[in-house]
C-alpha cells in the first residue's frame, strides 16, 4: 500500500533510509530532522543494541501517524531497564511501566480510560520483549486479544530475556546456546521442537492486523507500524531486533543479522488481517542459514572442527519450511 | 521546537547521560576515491559530476567535469573508457555508462552555449604550445585559466590533431570537435593555424615566451619492408584519414587489404567501406585475443561487413596488383611464427597501418634533450630534459589515446604554472581507494544499464554519419542515478536512520552529516550500513 514501490532513484532503490532526490512525501520517518526520537539518546542500551533501534522506529512511525497523540505502556525488560533508571528517562512519549507480565492489560486500562474520557484521537501502545510477550503476559495478551481492545501490541523479540542474563525464553530458536540451555551435552542449546509462534497465534485470535518486521527493512516497519495506527481493535507487531550481547554477534552487524534472518527465510516479513495473511516481503537475494548463524557466537558450536551437520541441515529445513509457507520466493 | 503531545520532560531526561564515554573507536566521516575517477587517464573527479547529473543540474555537472577535461563531447565519443572497466558497479551487473553520460553532457553544454569562465587576473607570463591536438588544448586551457597568456601554433589548417585528421567522422562529428576547439579559444587561447614550429627554440625567443609545452603527436606512418612491383598501390593508414579532410579523397579501389591490428587499421577499413569498397580485409598476424585494438570498435567493424584474415601477414605485393600472404602460428610465447603456407589475395590497394612515429625535427638542437626510442623523454613533472620545455601526448612514451593526451596537458599544465612562479607543484595527496570491499551493495536497487543506440547497418556502411547516438534527457539521468558514489556521502541518510543512540546530527540538504560523540557509543553500525563506505571506524584518541 504505502511502500514506495514506485521509487527508482537506483542509488538507494526503497531500500535505504532516505535520500536527498527523494520528495518529501516518499521519505520515511527516520529521514526526517523533525522525527520525534521517542527513545533519546542517553539510553543505557548496549552498543548497537537492535531493541533501541526497533523502538525507536515504530513509536517514531506511531507519533507520526497519529500527530504526535500516543501513550506507551512498557512491560519490564532490557527496552525499560535501558531507558528509564529512575528519575531518569529516555521516552519523549507519555510513558508507563508495568509489571513484567501484565503490560497488554495495562494497556487494555488506558484504552478504556481514553473512552471513558472520550478521547477517540489518543492512541495506546503496550510494548515488551519476547519473555514479557511469549512467556509470561501471554494470558494478558491474549485477554487485550480476545476483547478486541484497542491497543497495538508490540514485542521486540531478541529471543531470549537478555535483561536479566540471558535466559532461554519460548522464542528463542533451537539449538541456541543461553545461559539456560548451554552448549553442552548430547543435544547442546536449546532443543528443537518447543517454542511459540506468537503472530500465528496472534492470527488464530482473528484480530484485525498482525505483522512481522525487523530493524533490517525500515520503511516496511514504518509502513507496518502506520497501517496498525489506521486500524482499530487489537493489533499485534513483533519486530525482530538483534541483541549483539546475547547473542554473542558484533555490535555493527545488528542490522547485517536482522537482514540475513530476513533473506535466508528464518524471519518471514508478513502481514496479516483477521487471521489472513494479506501480504509478504519476497527474498531479494537468498543466502543460506549458515551465513547467518556463523555470525553468533550462540551457534558457535554448530561450527568448529567438526560442523553439526544434522542441526544445520534441520535449521536449513525450518528456513525452507518459511519460504515454501509463506511464498516467499518468486 | 513545540514538544509533542503530552511531552514534560526535559528535566530527568536521558541527555544528561554521555554515553559517548563508551566508545572505543569512533567513526569517522570520509571521503574515499572512487575506481571510475581514479582509473580515469584525464583525471576527471567522475563520481563528482555524476552527483550533480542525479539530480538533474546538468551544467553543474559539466562544469564539474571541465575542470578537469574540457573536452566532454569529444571524451563522450572517442574515450575508451578504463573509467567504466574499474567501475563497482561492474561487479554488480554492468558498469555505469560514465561516457554515455559524459557524451550527454558534452552535447547539453554546446547546445545550450555553456562557456568556460575566463581567468580572474592576468599573470603576465605568456606560454607556447606546440600543437593543437588534444594534449596542446587541454594545456592550453588549463594554462589560460591560471590566468597565462598562451598561444598556440599548430601546422596543420585546423585545430584537432589526431582527433580531426585520424579519428573519422563517423566516430567523431567534426561540428562536435569545432564546438568544443571554440570555447577553448573564446577564453582567450591564441590559436595561430598554419604556422609550423620549425625550431623550438628561435620560436621561443622570437615570440619572448617563458615556457613551452609541446604536443606534437606522432604521424609518421610507420613503414614494413614488403617487396613490391612498380605498380603496387601502397598507401600508409595515416595519410589515408589525414586525406579524408581534405577537397580529393583517397583512391583505394573496390578491394582494399589493410595491414595491421590496432584502431587505426579498423578505422581506415571501415572508411573503406564507406567510400564504396565492396570488400575491406584487415590482415593480422596474431588472432583476436592479440589484437590491440578494442573490442567494441571492432565487433562495429565486423558488423560493417570488415572482414578479418587472423594470423596472417603479408609477404609480397606481386606486379599483377596481388598480395602473397603467409599463415603464421602463435608459438608458445604469443608471437607469430611462419608456416611456409602461402595464398594469394586480391587488392586494389594495400594500407598499412602499422603504427605512428614522431616527427622530432623542431627539437634539433635544443641542448639537454633525450630522446629514446622515438620518442621524448620527460620528467615526472612533464618537463623534457631542456628547461622550461614540457612536453606530452604520444609524443613521450605513454599510451597513445586522446584521453591520456589530455591528461598529460592537465597535468604539465600544473607544472608549468609552478615552474613559472618558481615553485613547485605537489598534488594533494590521493584519498584511500573506495573499493567493491568498503561498500554495503545491499542497498542499491537493481537497474541494468542503458545502451546507446546506433543508427542502422544500412547507412552505417555507406554514410559518414556518426555510428553511435547519445542518450536523452530521461535515460541520462537514470544512468547518472545507477552510480553507487562510491568512497562518497550521497545523502541517503542511513546513518542517520540506524544509529541506535541517535548519535547522528542531519545538517540539511548537501550539508551531509556530523556524529554528536556524546552520546556515539561506537558500535560501527552506521559504517556497516553505510552503502558507499563514506565512514569508518578509527581508535579514539588518547
Ligand atoms: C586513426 C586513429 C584513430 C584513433 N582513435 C582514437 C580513439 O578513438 N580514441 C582515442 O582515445 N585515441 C584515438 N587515437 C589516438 C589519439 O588520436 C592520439 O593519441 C591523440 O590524438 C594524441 O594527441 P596529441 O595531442 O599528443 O597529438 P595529436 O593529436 O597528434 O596532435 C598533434 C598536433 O600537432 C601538430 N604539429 C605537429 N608538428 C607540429 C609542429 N612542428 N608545429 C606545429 N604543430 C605541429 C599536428 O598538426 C597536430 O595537429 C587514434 C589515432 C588514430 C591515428
Ligand atoms: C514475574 C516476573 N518474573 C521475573 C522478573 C525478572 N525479569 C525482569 S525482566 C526479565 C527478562 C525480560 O526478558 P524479555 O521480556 O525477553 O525482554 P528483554 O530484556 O530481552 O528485552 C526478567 C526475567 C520480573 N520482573 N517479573
Ligand atoms: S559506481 Fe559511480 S562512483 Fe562507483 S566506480 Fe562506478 S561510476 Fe564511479
Ligand atoms: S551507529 Fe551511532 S552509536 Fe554506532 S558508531 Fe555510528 S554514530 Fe556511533
Ligand atoms: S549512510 Fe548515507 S548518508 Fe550516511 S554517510 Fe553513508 S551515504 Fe552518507
């Protein structure tokens, strides 16, 4: 819909940020001087940390297509423990914390305070990470769902809870070495076969728009993130933001992760509406997903003298699975 | 700034917080060379006056480019481009058509009547340049903008060189060539036609010059010892062309042989054709991978209906008007070696195109001079052994092209302009090259690459008109948007977009960017995803 396609500047294609040949309504909100940097400087993230990055993408996206009218609840994770030691805090939006699990319902309060108010034009956004998502404010989640409230929900997912040291969470991907599920034994990292899809599960809520991004693809996130501001209702992002402390990568390769996750068929961009997926993100140019596991230093014991072929190969084949699912290749 | 909905905070916000005191290493916005501009023989700052064409400022851009070359519509038509060879692009799909859109350039500038800006204040010293072929020009040029006085004397009727007495017209229109000849001479460059310099220095002293550059060319044709009877037509490939400008054109016949491997032999083939020859056949001693001359020109000749015998030279001329020729092997080393198997081949005229030599006698006795090999010998800064006599174009040793002749009158321009100020000329340090290696090519959109289109075989074959066309307005600046500006900002604000800590300060429209190292935590993203490699990371200083 709004992603600008038709754009042939060849030096820059859709894919970078802006560009100076680019009007001024073909530009993303990231390009702009007046952007709002909901998360300012000073945050306490890590060096090139990908959560700073996504939330500061999608609340900038939010405050734009809204003119400037949201409220953010925030669940207890790196993305609160980051920004807000008190009294300090890095949010240029009207901002809440919660508890770790309960930010949706919270998020469902302030919707319903709006109405009471009879406020239309105020708009609520509860945030968390896959642990505050996946794990422990699911049943939140799901309620904010099942009630249609409206709110967006978006979970930044660096699949683990990093916050408090790296612990395996129901996103992270197998075979992953966390603190909890070393890279030890016969079946190092974390197991194959368990874990949670939550934008399917979101789906099979039927509420009226769920999505996929990553910090790789911004004028897809900002796009998302606008499309979710038009529509009423429960609403679920989840945004795929690498984490270089967890995930044992190199600080400048956060966005090089997030785009090989995208384009070797891990991390399916799509969107969908009622249940139904509506659109998705084609593979540019395909790679393997070894080009993105070699990368992370919680893969590093798939590789080494004697490669785990077998895990490999059966990561390679949930990739595939991705591709042939969503049609993600022409 | 009116602070967004809601918004109260200022006190107690994360600005107080220097998270800059993090980094390590810091980034560092740079300017790299680009491979186009640094494989350009005229020196041309190519990703330079691309920028300019993107955005559709086309006399910007070609005034980019002139200060470098002043002749972009001849460079659009007769350069071989190495620019495009080194491109990045290449390593992507297909190199940006540089001289595609220099051509553009060129044509927009002598159709909107763009001038060259004459020199502020004059210096008071007067120049002699020898030659009015590319070399003497692009001298003369650059020497009248440093605000000298220069003349230029040339033997020939008109000025061009090799350019108007080599290159034919179909390659290169000769209102082209006058047009760009007239904007030299409109800054104030005395151009004297018909005035050969016999000695170099009695002219020098005659016309109480400080300096001289000498572009002479080579236009000797060189000879090869072929037995011939009384009656053989044997014509040198030099003189043909020259001939071509004149009032009576050549005699070749209907069946014309042409001896040698290099563009010069193309060229004089493919006129044949032109002038009515019904065959025109190079003979060639090494096979096509050997050959010197271009591919391109070549692959048009073959297209013109040029025929080609490969590893073949030529014995005798007989006294019935026939060549004897002999089939040659390569031997293990790339040369040509006999068989003993002849043939005979029928022609009207033999020419030989066998390369140039220079005619050296206005050097005869200047003291200090060398000369090796035919030709002069010159210093690093273009200076012969004789002081304040430079000299360049094919008559030093260097590549024999206009492009390189170009750059050789650039380039001792600078050095004459020090020399007469008693100074010497260093360049600026050249940047770090900007390698396939320093760029993210993620980010360009794929765009195959324009062709010029070229007027049909038909009237290729019996008209002088000029093969190759331009592009237009439209797929001039889509092929000046294919560059990647390498090595060089183009404003795509990615750094400004990825910074995680918003470290990043947008200055506005061409006024690129600046990092606010208090809170720049040093995480090299913005240089990872930087498309052209514009930044890098160096070590924070101690
Ligand atoms: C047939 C042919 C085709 C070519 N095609 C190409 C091509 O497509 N692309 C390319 O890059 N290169 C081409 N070249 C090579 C290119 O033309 C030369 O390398 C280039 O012109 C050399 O420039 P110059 O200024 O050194 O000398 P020239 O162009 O040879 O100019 C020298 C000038 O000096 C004058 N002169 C000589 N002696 C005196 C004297 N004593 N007093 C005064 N004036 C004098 C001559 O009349 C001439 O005008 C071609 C060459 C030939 C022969
Ligand atoms: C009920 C409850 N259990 C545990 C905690 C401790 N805790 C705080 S944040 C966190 C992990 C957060 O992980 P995630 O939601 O994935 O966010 P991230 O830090 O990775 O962004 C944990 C376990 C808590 N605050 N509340
Ligand atoms: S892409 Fe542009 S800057 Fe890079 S080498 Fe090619 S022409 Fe030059
Ligand atoms: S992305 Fe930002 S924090 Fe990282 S090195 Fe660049 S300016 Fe510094
Ligand atoms: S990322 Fe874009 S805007 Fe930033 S330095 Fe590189 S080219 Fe310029």
């Amino acid at each position: 819909m709004d992603q600008p396609q038709t754009i042939k500047y060849y030096q820059t294609g859709t894919f970078t940020v802006g560009n100076r040949l680019l009007s001024e309504d073909q530009r993303s909100v990231q390009s702009g001087m007046e952007r709002t940097n909901s998360l300012n400087s000073g945050h306490r993230a890590c060096q090139g940390c990908g959560e700073a990055l996504g939330a500061r993408y999608a609340i900038d996206a939010a405050m734009r297509a809204t003119g400037n009218k949201v409220i953010c609840v925030n669940a207890t994770g790196c993305l609160e423990v980051f920004s807000t030691p008190y009294p300090e805090t890095s949010w240029q939006v009207p901002w809440i914390h919660s508890l770790f699990g309960n930010a949706a319902a919270v998020a469902s309060g302030v919707a319903a305070a709006q109405r009471a108010l009879g406020r239309d034009d105020v708009r609520v956004i509860a945030q968390g990470g896959d642990g505050g998502t996946t794990d422990i404010g699911f049943g939140c989640l799901s309620g904010m769902f099942e009630r249609n409230d409206d709110v967006l929900y978006i979970c930044y997912d660096n699949e683990a809870y990093m916050n408090t040291g790296v612990q395996r969470s129901s996103a992270t991907p197998p075979a992953a070495r966390t603190a909890t599920t070393p890279a030890l034994g016969p079946e190092p990292g974390n197991v194959f076969g368990t874990g949670k899809n939550v934008p399917l599960i979101a789906m099979a809520h039927r509420i009226p728009y769920v999505a996929t991004a990553s910090v790789a693809n911004l004028r897809d996130l900002e796009a998302k993130v606008t499309r979710a501001m038009q529509i009423r209702g429960a609403r679920y992002l989840h945004i795929f933001v690498p984490c270089p402390l967890g995930w044992g990568s190199a600080s400048e390769d956060t966005i090089r992760l997030a785009r090989l996750a995208v384009e070797s068929g891990l991390y399916p961009l799509f969107e969908a509406r009622h249940g139904k997926v509506t659109s998705r993100t084609t593979i540019r140019r395909p790679v393997p997903v070894t080009d993105y596991l070699k990368l992370q230093k919680r893969f590093a014991h798939l590789f080494g003298k004697a490669p785990d072929t077998v895990r490999i190969a059966q990561i390679q084949r949930m990739a595939d699975q991705n591709i042939a699912d969503f049609g993600l290749i022409e | 700034m009116d602070k967004p909905f809601a918004i109260t905070l200022d006190p107690g916000s994360s600005l107080a917080n220097k998270t800059g005191a993090w980094r390590t290493l810091r980034p560092l916005y740079v300017d790299r060379l680009p491979p186009c501009n640094h494989a350009c023989p005229a020196g041309e700052n190519i990703q330079g006056w691309l920028f300019h064409a993107e955005s559709g400022d086309y006399e910007q851009a070609w005034r980019v480019l002139v200060e470098d070359n002043p002749l972009p519509a001849i460079m659009g038509r007769v350069c071989y481009h190495p620019c495009e060879t080194s491109c990045n692009r290449g390593q992507l799909d297909e190199a940006v058509g540089i001289n595609s859109v220099e051509r553009f350039l060129g044509d927009e500038a002598i159709k909107r009547g763009w001038a060259f800006v004459p020199p502020s204040a004059e210096s008071g010293k007067r120049v002699l340049v020898v030659g009015a072929g590319p070399s003497g020009l692009s001298a003369a040029y650059h020497l009248r903008r440093l605000g000298h006085a220069v003349t230029i004397k040339e033997a020939g009727p008109l000025a061009g060189g090799m350019m108007r007495f080599g290159i034919p017209k179909y390659r290169l229109p000769r209102d082209v060539l006058d047009a760009e000849v007239a904007r030299i001479v409109a800054m104030g460059v005395k151009l004297e036609v018909n005035a050969k310099v016999a000695n170099i220095a009695d002219t020098m002293a005659a016309g109480g010059f400080d300096a001289a550059f000498l572009a002479v060319g080579a236009h000797i044709g060189k000879r090869a010892f072929i037995p011939a009877g009384e009656a053989a037509r044997i014509l040198d490939a030099v003189s043909v062309l020259r001939d071509m400008e004149g009032e009576e054109k050549p005699l070749l016949g209907r069946r014309v042989v042409v001896y040698g491997g290099g563009n010069t032999a193309l060229d004089v083939a493919r006129t044949a054709k032109r002038m009515g020859a019904t065959e025109a056949i190079i003979v060639y001693r090494r096979t096509r991978e050997k050959m010197p001359a271009h591919e391109s020109e070549l692959q048009e000749a073959l297209e013109e209906g040029v025929l080609v015998k490969w590893l073949t030279t030529i014995r005798k001329v007989t006294d019935g008007g026939s060549l004897i020729v002999e089939k040659m092997v390569l031997d293990a080393k790339g040369f040509p070696q006999p068989t003993g198997e002849t043939e005979e081949l029928q022609a009207d005229s033999l020419v030989l195109a066998l390369g140039q030599d220079v005619d050296l006698a206005l050097l005869e006795g200047v003291p200090g001079l060398e000369v090796k090999d035919g030709v002069v010998q010159v210093r690093a800064n273009m200076m012969t052994g004789a002081p304040g006599i430079f000299a360049g174009g094919d008559m030093v040793p260097s590549e024999r092209t206009v492009t390189v002749a170009v750059g050789h009158g650039k380039k001792a321009a600078r050095h004459i302009d020090a020399w007469l100020n008693g100074t010497t000329y260093s360049p600026r340090p050249k940047h770090e090259l900007a390698g396939i290696d320093k760029m993210n090519t993620w980010y360009y959109a794929d765009a195959p690459k324009t062709v010029r289109p070229q007027i049909e075989l038909a009237r290729r074959t019996d008209t002088f008109d000029e093969v190759v066309h331009g592009l237009d307005e439209t797929n001039a600046l889509f092929e000046a948007r294919r560059c990647l500006s390498c090595g060089n900002c183009f404003e795509c604000d990615n750094c400004y977009g990825v910074c995680p800590d918003n470290a990043v300060i947008k200055l506005g429209p061409g006024k690129r960017f600046e990092f606010n190292l208090d809170y720049c935590k040093g995480c090299g993203i913005c240089v990872s995803e930087c498309p052209c490699g514009a930044i890098k990371m160096v070590p924070e200083p101690t």
